[in-house]
C-alpha cells in the first residue's frame, strides 16, 4: 500500500509524538472515528494520547446543564 511507504504524519504532529510536556488530544462527535484514531496512533508508537470520552456531544450536553 502506497500509505505504508510514505510519513503520513504533518510536521507538527511529529513535533507532539511522545514529547515531554506535551499531549495529543483526540476528539469526533461521538467517538467513533477518535477510538480508532488512537489504536491506530498507539500501535504506531504514540504514547502521549488521550480521548475525549463521550466525544463532543457529551461535551455540549455538560456545558448546558452546568449553565442553569
């Protein structure tokens, strides 16, 4: 497959790579495409990541309900 042969990695995206002080935030909406984002992230040596558990959705509920 020609995306196993070429860095499919931005500039910036190497520079967070497993950085000291430094976290890599993954969110979608619902979390479907976010979870597999870091498996694939993890297997390819990320370590530094973290998800947004319940995805934007959640997020949006939360900040309205806090806002009564």
């Amino acid at each position: 497959m020609l995306s196993r042969t070429m860095n499919p990695y931005t500039k910036e995206i190497l520079e967070y790579k497993n950085a000291s002080g430094k976290i890599i935030l993954l969110y979608d909406e619902d979390e479907r495409i976010a979870s597999q984002a870091a498996t694939t992230l993890c297997e390819r040596g990320f370590e530094n990541l973290f998800m947004l558990s319940g995805g934007t959705c959640c997020r949006k509920c939360y900040v309205m309900s806090n806002n009564r």
